[in-house]
C-alpha cells in the first residue's frame, strides 16, 4: 500500500552526516516538518545509518560506502545517488520543494542548484561557533592568530567573549581546521541558513551572522525540543539506568558523559573514577565501548573504586540522554561540551561542569560559563583533586546554588521561545512559509 506521507505534496530531501551530533538534530529537524505537512525523505550513507523503525514517517534514501571515510570523499561518493534517484523524479503527488543539507554534506547544495531547487543548510553546532570558524581566514591572514596563541587569555578581536584558547584550532589540528574553513565557503552557496540555537540563547552571534552571510537565517532550537521524542541514538540505550535514577533523591545525582566521540586514556579514566568516588555525590556515568584507548570498555578501572562507590554510582554503556536530564534526580551535567549535550542540558535547567576537548566545545564552555553563567568550567589536565572540588562546588556549594538557579532561569527563557510568539516558534513559521513559496 502506498505509505499515505507520499500523497503530501511538498517533499524535502534531508542530506545528513553520519556522525551522533549530526544526525540527532537532522532527524529532529525532519519531525517537525513533517509535522508541518512536508514528505520527508532522508539521504543517509551506509555508514551509521538512522534505523527506519524509530522513524516510519519518513522515505529513506542510502548511499556511499558502509566505512567512514573523509569528508570529500563522503561528499563525492553521495553526489551520483541523491542526483540520479530523487531530484528529478517528481512523483505524481509530490515534488521536491528543497534539500535541507548538513554543513559537512556541502555536495548537496551544487546538485540542488543543478536542480534549480532551493538548497538550505542545517548547522548543527551554536551561532557563536559558526562566527568564529567564519572569522578565522582573516585572523590566520592578518597574521592575528599565531600557533602560540591557542592558549592564550587574550580576547579574540571582534569575538567576544572569546578568548584565543577558546577557538577551534591548535597546532595539532590545523590541517583539519584548514578543510573545514573550506568547507565554509563550500557551504556558502546555500541560500539559507537553519541554526539549532534560539534568540535568547544567541541574540548578538545570530544577528551577526546574519550581516555576515547576507542569507535568510532561522533560528529554530533546540531542535530536541521542539522536535518528537523517537530515539535517533547509533547505540542502544541503556534505559534500566531510569530506574536507578527513580531511587535518588530530588537534583542529587550527577550525570557524566563525554559525548559520541571524545576518547579517554587510562591515567584520565583513572583520575574521573577517584574523583567521581571522593567527591560522595551520586552518579551515572557513560562509559562508551571503545571509548577508553588500549580497552574494550570498563576493564581498566582502578582496583578498588567499584567497592569503593557500591550503589552510589552506575556506569552504563549508553544512556537515554534527554530522558536522564528531564529526570528529578539529576542535579548536575559534567559535559564534553557538544552543542546537542549544551542544549539539552540548558533546556532542562540542568547546571553543568563544563570540560571541553576540540572543535566547537572551547566555544560552547565560555558561552556555559562566562556568558549564561550556568556551569563551571573544568581546565587542563584532569586531576581528581580538581575534579572532587568542582562537584561539590556545583552539587553542594553556595556558588552552585546561584548557578543553578541561572540555570532553571535560562530554561524558562527557552519555554518561552518554543511558545506561541517565541522566537523559535515564529523562526518554525517563518521556515515553513520559506519552503512552501520560496518566499520570506
Ligand atoms: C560532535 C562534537 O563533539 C560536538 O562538539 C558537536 O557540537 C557535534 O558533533 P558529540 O560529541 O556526539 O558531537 O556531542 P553532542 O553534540 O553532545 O551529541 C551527542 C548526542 O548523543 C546528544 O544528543 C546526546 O543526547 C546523545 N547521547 C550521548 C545519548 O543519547 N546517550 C549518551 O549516553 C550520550
């Protein structure tokens, strides 16, 4: 029988990138406007592929290797498929009325101009880490951004609040911040940007980006609230975890998770479990399989901290992220600092310890803990003394307290902005109205 979302008139093809923090708020994005009339057909690689029972509403279209490879050659093998099967084609009661592209899917944006169809780009990380990756052609060109500046306090001319040290780069990564910075002009042949933040989150980056990219801009996050709750996880969720969680009491317990893909070595691991173990607080941590290098999961814990920790704390593979923090018991976030985690956290009011490793997350910590003043950021070397401090800073202490209270403040703000008036909510109109007549 043929699947009745086929009879809607108006199709969006969705390109996503087969990466966690990609493929979350792509999908989210792909439920709400369904949700507003649209055929959703999402294109995916073999690689990390989105499972079609949590999402029955949408068309699936595959290509590429089932490997992960570089982002071109992703964007190479891709290209034939998306052109050939569904661009062209225009059934008889539907018709592709735009392609919504992840950033790094840059590919999609030249075949749906081939096309002569509107091409929009998602960006799945904050406003103020698209400014900043924009910016940083004219601060390697001025010769402003010099490799010893990557730790520097000094703030970054025309960025604030940022601070070098904050920015995407270090001499270790260079070369791949040399490619994105392609990819950025890449995607510039979109005719409009689709940002996962929201006004009160991001006024002042939102509005500059604006002026700088001169394209239609909609804010419309965070996207996991907005969006319906269907699971989009490349990993089972450990959801026995929510039971644990019902037998603590009210905001005690603190939840850790270092995302999708930062990696742990042993003397780091060792150092989270005592730090974990001293400070008394109660907590859920995810241990990713593989996440820890020489070791396929929590083998190399140290002696003794399981004995040590009892029923006071539950380590789990992979845990029902947003569920976990919409849940009483949990009273803190020790984050990574992925802009989804970021996010999910704040639309919880879920205060969070903030330890960024790479790419936006420098960027997102100084938005945490300087500008919305929710979090207390974790530096350097983790240590397990630092680490036993800071929990009970923000568990126990009278600053915690005040930081809490930002918190439960920011995520009213965020009600607000997904409401009837909110600046999410006309940005959802305001994109819908786009998509059905090309028009703002
Ligand atoms: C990556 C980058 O690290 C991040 O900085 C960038 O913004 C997006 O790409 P990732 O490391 O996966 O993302 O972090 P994040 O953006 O936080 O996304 C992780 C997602 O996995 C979140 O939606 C979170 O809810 C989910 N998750 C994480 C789970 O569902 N369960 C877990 O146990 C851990």
């Amino acid at each position: 029988m043929e699947k009745q979302e086929n009879r809607r008139v108006q199709r969006l093809v969705l390109v996503l990138f087969p990466l966690q923090g990609h493929t979350t708020p792509m999908l989210q994005l792909g439920s709400v406007l369904y949700s507003r009339g649209f055929a959703i057909t999402i294109a995916h690689t073999r690689f990390n592929p989105p499972d079609p029972i949590n999402h029955p509403q949408f068309d699936f279209l595959v290509s590429g290797t089932p490997n992960i490879e570089d982002v071109e050659s992703i964007n190479l093998n891709c290209q034939a498929p998306l052109q050939e099967l569904e661009l062209q084609k225009q059934t008889a009661y539907s018709q592709v009325a735009g392609v919504i592209h992840d950033s790094l899917m840059y590919f999609a944006a030249t075949v749906a101009n081939d096309n002569k169809i509107p091409s929009l780009v998602l960006r799945t990380s904050s406003a103020a880490f698209v400014q900043a990756y924009a910016a940083l052609p004219h601060l390697l060109a001025e010769g402003s951004f010099l490799f010893q500046d990557s730790m520097s306090y000094e703030q970054v001319p025309q960025l604030n609040p940022l601070r070098f040290k904050d920015l995407p780069v270090s001499r270790e990564n260079m070369a791949l911040t040399l490619e994105l910075i392609d990819i950025v002009s890449k995607y510039k042949r979109s005719s409009v940007m689709i940002i996962n933040t929201t006004d009160c989150l991001e006024h002042l980056p939102l509005l500059q980006l604006q002026q700088l990219f001169q394209v239609p801009l909609f804010g419309i996050g965070p996207l996991s609230k907005v969006a319906s709750a269907s699971s989009t996880s490349f990993l089972e969720e450990e959801s026995s975890c929510i039971a644990w969680l019902n037998n603590q009491t009210l905001k005690s317990v603190l939840y850790v998770s270092k995302g999708s893909l930062a990696m742990s070595d042993e003397k780091e691991l060792t150092e989270i479990a005592w730090g974990l173990a001293n400070s008394d607080q109660p907590f859920l941590w995810v241990v990713r399989p593989g996440s820890v290098s020489s070791s396929d999961w929590t083998e190399l814990l140290p002696q003794g901290f399981r004995e040590h920790v009892g029923e006071r704390g539950l380590i789990v593979k992979w845990a029902p992220q947003k569920e976990v923090l919409a849940h009483f018991a949990v009273g803190g976030f020790w984050t990574h600092c992925g802009w989804n985690s970021v996010m999910e956290s704040l639309s919880e009011g879920v205060p969070m310890i903030s330890c960024p490793q790479f790419f936006d997350q420098k960027v997102n910590s100084r938005y945490i803990t300087y500008i919305w003043k929710v979090g207390i950021e974790l530096d350097g070397e983790l240590e397990r003394g630092d680490i036993e401090r800071s929990i009970r800073k923000l568990m126990g202490g009278r600053e915690g307290v005040e930081i809490r209270q930002r918190a439960i403040e920011l995520k009213q703000m965020i009600d607000v902005s997904i409401l009837e008036g909110g600046s999410t909510y006309n940005a959802l109109n305001d994109l819908t109205e786009f998509l059905l007549t090309n028009k703002i």
